[in-house]
C-alpha cells in the first residue's frame, strides 16, 4: 500500500523537522512492505531540511504537484502557467 504524507500542520509542525519517534513509524511502514510518499505546496528543495537525511530518497511530491522526485532525484515537473485574461 502506498501512504502520502503532507508535511506541514499534518506530520511537520511550525517548520521544525518531522519528530524521531514519527519518523521511526514511517520506517515500520516501510518495513511491513508499504511504500512511504512526501507530499507539500514546499518545493522539494524545501522538504528536505525537515526530513532527516535518510529519508531524502524516499518519493516525494512537492510543489503542489509540479515536481516529483524518487531516490534523490527530479523524475517529473510540470510548469504552471497563468492564461492570460
């Protein structure tokens, strides 16, 4: 089974980094065969500092889904444009 995760205000508060002990659940998850997805409105770039460093190859959509990256990685963006009026 695959879980998204937001981060902000759902498992990363007040941009302090996600917390050991959720982040010890998240591998449990993984270890039990499910796959663990980042998700934020954040840039990739900007997910990074509140995830420890192991988890930087986890998969993660940011960017409200313009950009995705898997094992470090950019695999897909998107660009938004504005039409104009």
């Amino acid at each position: 089974m695959k879980f998204v995760f937001d981060l902000d205000g759902t498992i990363c508060f007040n941009g302090k980094p996600v917390s050991e002990k959720i982040l010890v659940s998240l591998e449990t998850l993984v270890a039990h065969g499910h796959e663990v997805i980042f998700a934020s409105a954040r840039p990739i770039r900007d997910l990074l500092p509140v995830l420890h460093e192991r988890f930087h190859a986890y998969p993660m959509i940011g960017g409200n889904g313009s950009l995705i990256s898997k094992n470090g990685s950019i695999i897909s963006f998107r660009l938004f444009y504005r039409f104009p009026n």
